[in-house]
C-alpha cells in the first residue's frame, strides 16, 4: 500500500493582523489597548472604583449612625475579628467589659472571651434611606442579639466614642464627591476661560492672563483662611460642602486654563481650523467641536491628576479648622482627632483616615500617568 503524503491542516482564521488592527484602530481603542499593559494604572482604576462604591454605599457598609456618640467608650481600640470556633467558620468577636485603670483611673475595655458575639453578614439593623430616598435597614456587617453600634468596634471609636469605621465611611463618600464636583468646576472653567484666551488673543488674552497671574501670586493658606472666615458660622453643613467646593474650584482651574491657551494657540492656525473658519462655522463650534476634541485624551488625564490634588486641598483645609467643620464627616475632620500628639500616642488608630487619604491619592496619580502615557500620540 502506497503511503500517502502527510496534508497540513488548514490554517485556523486568525483575522486582522496586529498592524492591521492597529491601522483601522480608533483614538480611543489605541489609548485602551496601552492603558490596560499599565498594570499599576489598571490596579489604581479598580482601588478607585472600589472608593467610589464605598461612597455610593456607605450607609449599607456603615454599621453604626456616624453622629452617636458615648463618652464612656471614648478611645476604644479596634476589636479583633476570630473567625473560627472550635475548627468551624463562625466569625465572632468578644463582649467588651469596662474596668477602672488602678494607675490613671480611666476606665478601660477589656475582652471577655467568654461572651462570645456572632457577626453576621447583610443582615438587619441602624434604618437608612439608601441614595436618599430608599428605606432600608441592611448592612453589610452586623452582630446577632446586639446592637452593633454598642457592641463591635473594627477601627474603634474617637475621642467622642463615635464608631470610627462608620465614620469613615461617610467621610470616603464627603472626600471622594468633593474632589469630582471641584474638578468638574474648575474643567469648566479652565477650558472655557483656556479656550477664549488662547482662540481669541489680543486684549481678552491679556486679561485673562492678568487674572491668572493674581490669583496663582496669592499665598494659598492666607487665601483659605480668609475664604473660611468670610463664610456664616451659622451655615449648615450642605452649604458649608458647595462653598468649599467652589472656593476650591476657583483657584484650582488656572493651571489647566494655561495648558488649553496654549494648546489653542499652537492649533488655531491648523488646516482643520482655518477649513472650519471658511466653511462659515461660528467660534463657539470651533472651540469646542473641533478643537476642544483634538486633545481631549491630554484633558482626560490633566482632570484625574487634579483630582488627589482637590482631596488633599479639602483634607488640609479641614485639618486645619478652615474647611468643613463637624457635624460634617470627612477625612480631613476625622484627622483633626490626631492633632493632639498625647491622643496619637495612646490611640494610633485615629491615624487610619489618613491611610484612606495616601490610598486614594496613589490611585489616581497611577491612573493619571496610565491615561497621559496612553493618550500620548508619539507612543
């Protein structure tokens, strides 16, 4: 029997080569295709888009109303979680008896592992209204037979013996939307004000310019305190948050209007401008149709660098009494605690706000420079 010549099989189908792909390719899938070989800008994105769940549910995370207060549980610390109970799965942490210390005679939270308290997952308990209008009363964590607010305490209570992982919770979501409404504010502006400078030119340019150099010349916390202090001691927290937004998006967008002036200045004598300006296109088109769109990647990754810088402003600001003030919960209150050198050294869990802050901060700054590396057109 004749052997027969071994036949090939068919190639598989392999598509579009990767040059090919890459040819037809638009803007946004090439800055996708580099964005996601950055791993620390891709790990950055998911810590952020973790923090931004934990503020669009933080009252469903919170265990415990962030405003109770109860100064015999003042300075708790962070109660250990056990996981298992004689070799099974059984979280659970121990019931906290208060005994009087027999050298400073402050009164002092002892475990009692006798008393053994189950933790229970999306189970019932404080009543809240979820994105303000939803009645529920589900949380994430909470303890059977007890009131979780009274009887587990993850990162401990502060000076006021509020629950400070509750409070950190609704402190993550104050930060975060802050920085996101300054940023939005000052995108506004910076493009807007960026744009007429730079299209425009000649007196308009000059006075825009002029109003930059002031305020960019003005020292920062001279300027905050000021702003603070000019603010109604009697205003609610709701107008408190929208005034140091806007104070903070004021000066925030002058750095972005010199970018876009001169990015203008360099496109409005392209063929693309000077074809749209013959076709009869009014400037408000111009501007923002045409030009705006030719370097919104570099826009894109200007906003998310601003972003850490907006959240640091707002913590430094609330830190230093000039910016939100209690009742209101955010990251630069939670620190204000921490000022007291003596409270850190006997609580050192009041500096936990502050991991949030470095956290956050790292994120987006990876996030920033994965966007301005994949928005580069030289790459």
């Amino acid at each position: 029997m004749a052997a027969h010549a071994a036949v090939p099989p068919p190639a598989p189908e392999t598509g579009l080569l990767a040059e090919d792909r890459i040819a037809v390719a638009t803007q946004w899938q090439l800055m996708w295709w580099r964005f996601r070989k950055h791993r620390l800008a891709a790990g950055g994105t998911i810590v952020l888009i973790a923090f931004y769940l934990l503020s669009l549910f933080a009252d469903f995370f919170a265990y415990a109303d962030p405003q109770e207060s109860e100064a015999q549980r003042s300075l708790m610390a962070p109660q250990e979680i056990h996981w298992f109970d004689g070799g099974s799965f059984s979280p659970h942490v121990y019931a906290l008896t208060g005994t009087r210390d027999p050298l400073t005679f402050k009164r002092v939270y002892v475990p009692d592992p006798a008393k053994k308290i189950p933790i229970t997952f999306f189970g019932h308990g404080e009543p809240y209204e979820l994105f303000g209008f939803i009645p529920c009363d589900r949380h994430l964590i909470g303890v059977s037979g007890a009131k979780a607010g009274e009887s587990l305490f993850l990162l401990g209570t502060d000076m006021q013996g509020r629950d400070l992982w509750s409070r950190l919770m609704y402190a993550t979501r104050t930060s975060m939307t802050i920085g996101l409404v300054s940023v939005a504010l000052s995108l506004i502006l910076g493009v807007v004000l960026g744009g007429i400078s730079g299209y425009f030119g000649g007196w308009i340019d000059t006075v825009i310019q002029r109003i930059i150099e002031i305020l960019r010349s003005i020292p920062t916390i001279p300027l905050w305190m000021g702003l603070a202090a000019a603010l109604p001691p009697d205003w609610d927290v709701v107008k408190v948050y929208f005034a140091i937004t806007i104070i903070i998006s004021l000066i925030g967008w002058t750095e972005l209007a010199r970018v876009v002036r001169g990015r203008f200045i360099s496109l409005k004598q392209e063929d693309f401008v000077m074809a749209a300006e013959l076709l009869g296109c009014s400037k408000a088109r111009i501007i923002f149709r045409h030009m705006v769109p030719s370097f919104i990647s570099h826009i894109i990754a200007a906003t998310t660098l601003a972003i850490p810088a907006i959240i640091i402003s707002e913590t430094s600001l609330s830190f230093l009494g000039l910016g939100l003030r209690p009742p209101a919960i955010s990251w630069g209150v939670l620190l204000q605690d921490a000022q007291n050198i003596q409270a850190l050294v006997i609580s050192p869990w009041l500096l936990y706000p502050s991991v949030a802050v470095i956290v956050a901060v790292l994120a987006f700054n990876f996030m920033g420079d994965g966007i301005r590396d994949a928005a580069d057109p030289y790459l």
